[in-house]
C-alpha cells in the first residue's frame, strides 16, 4: 500500500511516516498544499493523508481540486479544528474521514485499515487465490491452513499481488506501489522479496503461486478450481 502524507509540520511528518513505514507502507512526504496536490495528480496512492492547514494551498482546498479532478483517492483529513462545523467542512470538502490532532497513532492506523477495507473488492475484506489467504485487517496469512509470518514489506508486496490476481506486475509496478519515490535500494529488490515469498509461500506446497513472467515480472496464479 502506498501512502501520501501532506502535512507541514516537519516533526510530525517524520514521526507520522517513520511508523507507517514500520508498518510496511511506502510513504510520500509533502510539506505544502500545492507539492500534495501535484504528487496526488501524478501518482495512483492507496490512501492520502492530508492536514487542513498547509502553506500555499490548504487542505480542504486541495481536496476539492483532487475531486473536481476525478480522483477519488481516500482522504483523511487532520487538523486541530474540533468543532462540529469544521468536521463537516472537511467531510464535505471530499474527505472520507477527519481525524483531530492530537491523536494516538494506533487510532490513525486503524482508520487506514477501515478504509482499506471500505475500498477493497472482497467486502469481507480477506482476499484469497487458492489456499492461500491474506486479511489486510490483521495481516494474517495462511496456506492450506498453516499460518505464515511475514515482514511489513513482504506483506505488502503480497498484498498487491492478492488484489491483482493473473495480472503481470512488472518489477517497475511493484516498486512504484511498494516502495516510496525517496527509496534508494539495489535495482533487484523486487526479486529479492519474491524470492523470499517463494521460500514462504510457494516451496512446500506442490501448487506454486508464484509465475516468472522471464525478463518482465512476475503474475500471482489463480489455479482453476
């Protein structure tokens, strides 16, 4: 999952973003309206984080703008702004959810998920290709019955493939959705995170999941029933 955050204080985007990044997502910053705006247009994010309150261009205007533009991204809004009538300015403004600051982190990652949630195709919100079954809600992941522990990083890149089954991931989409703009890795990370799903997933189940596309990507295989 991917996640723009736009929030102006450098502090708290640095702390928002070190821990969703702890929980696995990638991450982009922006410090302005207008810096959001743009990074909102250009990139397909799962969620936006956005603060009322920015330089250059507030929140409530940006997520007019993202609207009228078609872009229907989920938004939760943060500000400091408690009464009645700012929480239906936001929620009006396009918002999905309006969080008050301060705030407890935990109540921040739990929004995401209902969200996620809202947004996902299964409504139930567990996604299964054959015997294997991931809940985004709980990260819980099991195949055939047997629970499989994996890192943030893993599960999202699992995560991905589970709401695109048959479809080629090339490594570039995988990157784009898993990893942040800001992140410096070796040019083979994408392999090397299949290459660890495999060994989890795919090595002692006779029916492997995992397709090579050779010289592209790789597909998720649904198996006929």
């Amino acid at each position: 999952m991917r996640i723009l955050l736009v929030e102006d204080n450098r502090r708290l985007n640095n702390s928002l973003r070190m821990s969703l990044v702890d929980d696995g997502y990638a991450v982009d910053s922006a410090y302005d309206g207008l810096e959001g705006e743009e990074l909102a247009e250009a990139t397909p994010y799962d969620a936006i984080i956005l603060d009322i309150m920015l330089p250059k261009k507030d929140g409530l205007d940006v997520c007019r703008s993202l609207r009228q533009d078609r872009i229907n991204t989920p938004i939760i809004m943060l500000t400091a702004r408690d009464t009645i009538d700012d929480r239906v300015e936001g929620l009006d403004s396009g918002a999905d959810d309006y969080l008050v600051k301060p705030f407890a982190f935990n109540e921040l990652r739990a929004r995401l998920r209902a969200l996620f949630r809202r947004e996902a195709v299964d409504k139930i919100g567990v996604l299964s290709v054959g015997d294997l079954t991931v809940d985004p809600a709980t990260h819980w992941v099991e195949r055939g019955g047997q629970p499989i522990q994996l890192t943030a990083k893993e599960f999202s890149l699992l995560e991905y493939f589970m709401r695109n089954p048959n479809r080629l991931i090339t490594r570039e989409m995988a990157e784009a959705h898993v990893w942040s703009y800001d992140f410096e890795g070796t040019s083979n990370v994408v392999d090397v995170y299949i290459r660890r799903l495999r060994r989890k997933i795919d090595d002692t189940h006779p029916v492997k999941l995992f397709e090579t596309v050779r010289g592209v990507g790789y597909r998720l295989y649904r198996p006929e029933s």
